[in-house]
C-alpha cells in the first residue's frame, strides 16, 4: 500500500500544540499531503498563519486536519475565482493579502496584538514584536534544577563535541542545561543531529540566547530524522538554524522529531529536499508544544531533474517571497553589489513601478543558452521587469562532477580542490562551479549576454550541449539585503 507523505511549511504532522507561529516557506508539493503551514493536523493549531504565493500544496494553511485550528490563516494573493484557490482543502481559512491594512484588520483576526505581534506592511501583514521574541528561561521547570551545571557553547568544536557525547548515550549531556554564547558557522559540514535516535533524545535545557547556527548540511543516507536535533524531548528556545537537509524519512530545521518537548521563540531557515518522506520547516513531527517560531525558505520534494536530463522548456517567469530575519536593527542598509555594466534598460518596463505590497521579484530567461567562446558571451536576454522590487545576480554553474567531465577541472587550483576534497562531507554532485556571472541587474533592466568567467586553470568549456543551473540571487532595492530566498532552475547550454 503507497503511503502518502506529509509536508507542511512548519510541520509535517503535528499531534501536539502549536501556538503564536508562522511560516513563509516556499513549499512544492503536489501529489503529497501538504499545507502551507501543516500537513497533517490532528492537534491543536491556534494564531498562527502561513503565506502562499502559488497554489503547489493540498491546503493553504492545513492539507488535512483532524483536529483543532483556531484563528489560523493562510495569506494569498490569488483570485477570488481562481481555481488554484478553489482546489485548496480550506479555502474558507484564506485571507487577501491586500484586505489586510492594519493593525485593526490583523487584530480582528484574533492575533494578540498588544504581546505578540505587529503589523508588518509586508508580504506578511504580521511579524513578532522584536522586544518580545525572547523567552525567559528562568521560567522553565527544568531551570532550577539545572541552572548551577550548565554547559556554555561558544564554538563549532565545542557543539560538536557536545552532539557527540549525547549521541554516545552520556546523560550528563542529553540532560544538561545548555547556552549558546555566541553565532555558529558549521562551514557547510555535515551535521550529526543532536539526539540522533530516540532512545538518546535531548531531554534537557537549551538556550540559544537569540544565537544563529548557520551553514550545516544533512545529506547521510544512514541518518533518517534529520535536523538540528534528531529527537527532542526537552526544551529549546532562543534559536535560529540556517540549514540545507536532504531527507529520507523524517526532517525540520529545528528538530526532526519534537516527541514531547517544548519549542520557542525559534526560527529555522531551510532547504529541505528529498523524496518518500515526511518534512516540514520548523519540524517534521511534533507532539509537544511550540510557540512564537517560525520557519522560512524552502521545500521541494524532488531534486531538480537537470542531472537526469532535461525535457523542453519554455522561457520561464518566476514568482518569488523575500524573507528577511527579524534583526531589531530598524532596518540597516547593506552594501549594494555592483551593477552590471553591460544591463540595459528594457523598453517594455519604462512605465511599470516597483510593487509595494510585499517582497516581490520576476524573472525571464530564454530555454536555451548559447555560448560563443570567441567571445566569451553567453546569449541569455535575461529581463528583470520593472514591477520588481529585487535587484538580481545571475550565475550558471556546473556541478563539480559536470565539470570535471566537460571541463577537465572545476577550474580551482589544486590547491583548493585538495583542501575541498578532504572535506568529510564533499559532494561532487551537490558542489557547484560558476562558470558565468552577472554583477547586479535592476529592476526594469535586462542583461543580452552573461560573460564567462575565466577559471583560474584555464580550463574550457568544449563546443558541445549541456545541462547547466540558472542560480538567481536576489537583494532588497531599499536595503540591499540579501533575500533568503535563491531560485535555482535547470536550462540547457549550446557552446559553439
């Protein structure tokens, strides 16, 4: 018998109780149970909300529900007679994006507004009140008893090590009040879970004190509940996870499994993909308690096909959501990435105006990419429209091991590839090599020719067609910030 798979933008299932939370995960997921926010419900959902920009999911905030949600919507921008809305499971929970114009409006909807929430004037009309997205750990039942034999995590080795003794089965740690001290960069190593298997689950304390854990990577075969943690049956709070997970049974940000634990003010940033699996942003299950999280960035079930071929393409348009971290810093303005100089101004964008009701940005780029390698140009009439309001990077890349077979060389020196290769956690076909690059495209301007880049060895491209990636990264036009958001899409390269 097929099971059917559940993804949901925070949480595949949940049995438990979720409360105070949100997700703006771009979430692909036909042919599963899905929603923007849970796919399977037969807990208790309250004041929480998802957005969808396009309908790829079962339900817009649930794909089915069993139990209780109250006061729980998803946000859209869809046509009221559209039938991408009409074939979503819970219609009836949908609110426009554009009927939702301030703090009463938000407020009717039954979210605390004094405690909780702001209204936010974006994409999602509500956000955290910053000065409140703290919760104190004192409160905790586990704090007395453990406030005197904490562990304090100041590095990448020490959280390993920590990840390591708990997974060793000693319980002086997996019961231990944790604190993170201080930012995390795991380099894009692979992560052994804390809590790998459920009978050495994290029963503890753990504080991150508002800390971020970036740049970790959970690809092991032999690893089936993937995320920070493995198994939760103790407390978290305080922290933010920036992840890429590929999963093969259960996966989320924060914990693959949130058994009986608790769960807040937390936020997991995400690119799950995987196939025959249950995964959701924040969590993959919970049957706990999670309150004031939220979860971002994206879900896809399937890789990308580039690397078993590709089927004709059409120039494609694509629609994207810029999730920002709430940073409490008023908004601080980032250095801009430079211009492309060879971006011209597209006539057929002079009278549009960057939109305003939330982060948006297009694209459009031809099929197929021709290559002259007399000149180095890369024929692409790639258009950033006008409507927009992200500037746009464009790069095309290989994988490694594309590279290495159409090239010769990822076009590193030895050097580099050595020292890449002796990473534990390498991946020839996950790596990617950048063989062309634009610098930044404007709003209402479009690029005719991408330039390649000359690789360090001077390896070449042979004349010859190809499966390449489009990689777009997008910045705010105000702040030049960049969007957690990428789009990666296949094409088809011809060098002549």
């Amino acid at each position: 018998m097929k099971k059917n798979y559940c993804l949901g933008g925070f949480a595949a299932i949940n049995t438990g109780t979720i409360e105070n939370s949100y997700s703006l995960v771009k979430l692909s997921a036909k042919g599963n149970v899905s929603g923007g926010f849970v796919g399977k419900n037969s807990g208790n959902v309250t004041n929480s909300f998802s957005h969808i920009e396009k309908a790829k999911v079962s339900g817009g905030f649930y794909g089915i529900d069993t139990g209780s949600i109250l006061h729980s919507y998803f946000f859209h921008s869809l046509s009221e007679n559209s039938k991408a809305l009409k074939n979503l499971s819970d219609t009836t929970i949908g609110q426009r994006l554009e009927e939702i114009k301030n703090t009463d409006d938000v407020g009717n909807l039954g979210f605390d507004m004094e405690n909780v929430w702001e209204y936010g004037q974006e994409a999602k009309p509500i956000r955290f009140l910053n000065h409140n997205w703290i919760y104190d750990v004192s409160q905790s039942e586990k704090y007395a008893a453990r406030k005197e034999n904490s562990i304090l995590i100041k590095t990448a080795e020490e959280l390993r090590e920590l990840a390591n003794k708990i997974n060793a089965g000693e319980t002086g740690a997996s019961d231990a009040y944790v604190v993170l001290d201080a930012d995390i960069d795991l380099e894009g190593k692979e992560w052994i879970p804390i809590g790998k298997e459920r009978p050495r689950a994290f029963t503890g304390l753990f504080d991150g004190q508002g800390h971020t854990v970036t740049n970790f990577v959970i690809r092991d075969k032999e690893v089936t509940n993937k995320g920070f943690f493995g198994f939760l049956k103790g407390e978290v709070y305080n922290l933010t996870v920036d992840c890429r997970i590929k999963a093969n049974q259960m996966a989320g940000g924060i914990a693959a499994n949130c058994d009986e634990g608790i769960i807040g003010c937390c936020a997991a940033i995400v690119d799950i993909t995987g196939n025959q699996s249950d995964f959701g942003g924040l969590v993959g299950t919970n049957g706990g308690r999670i309150f004031q999280s939220y979860a971002a960035g994206k879900i896809h079930p399937f890789a990308f096909p580039w690397l078993l071929g590709l089927i004709p393409m059409l120039a494609i348009v694509g629609v994207l959501v810029a999730v920002n971290l709430p940073d409490g810093t008023g908004g601080n303005k980032y250095a801009p990435v430079p211009y492309d100089p060879d971006a011209i101004a597209d006539p057929d964008a002079e009278d549009d105006q960057p939109r305003t009701d939330g982060n948006f940005a297009s694209f459009q780029f031809e099929q197929k990419i021709n290559i002259d390698l007399t000149s180095g140009l890369c024929a692409f009439n790639f258009k950033n429209p006008g409507e927009s309001n992200h500037n746009i990077v464009v790069q095309l890349q290989f994988t490694d091991e594309q590279a290495k077979t159409i090239m010769g060389s990822t076009g590193r020196t030895e050097e580099e590839q050595a020292a890449l290769e002796a990473a534990e956690d390498y991946d020839p076909e996950i790596n990617r090599t950048t063989i062309a690059e634009s610098g930044s495209i404007r709003p209402g301007y479009m690029l005719e020719n991408l330039r390649l880049i000359s690789q360090p060895n001077g390896a070449t491209i042979p004349p010859g067609t190809y499966n390449a990636v489009v990689y777009l990264i997008f910045y705010d036009i105000e702040t030049n910030n960049r969007a957690m958001l990428d789009s990666q899409l296949p094409v088809v390269i011809e060098v002549e």
